[in-house]
C-alpha cells in the first residue's frame, strides 16, 4: 500500500480504534489491523483464525469493497 494509505490504516486503527480488513499479497491471508509500528513500516494484524502477525506496508492491501 501506499504511504497515504498506510497513514489511513493507522489512524483509523489507533485513534478511531477500528480494525481494517487488510490482504497480505504474497500470502492471500486476510488479517485485521489491530497496531501499526511506524519505525518499521509494519501493520500488525489478527488473521482469521486467531493468529497474529506483522506485515510490511508493502505486502498488503486495504480490503474495499473495489477490491473483493
């Protein structure tokens, strides 16, 4: 994703507290931001099935409805 995309994902999941549905691109998995880690560039997510992971910004993709 882009870094205005980036930014957005942040800031809905640390100030509005809401966890975006986000798709690694290498992987396929589908994962919900739940923390971002700005030094790094890193999303951390909670994958469907309870997981939790940390994607780069690069790696993955805001789920819209455009791109389902």
């Amino acid at each position: 994703m882009r870094g205005s995309q980036y930014d957005k994902v942040c800031y809905f999941t640390e100030q509005r507290e809401e966890h975006l549905p986000l798709r690694n691109l290498n992987s396929g998995e589908i994962g919900y931001s739940f923390g971002c880690t700005h030094e790094g560039n890193t999303v951390q997510v909670r994958l469907e099935n309870g997981e939790l992971d940390s994607w780069s910004k690069e790696e993955c993709i805001e789920i819209t409805e455009s791109t389902h």
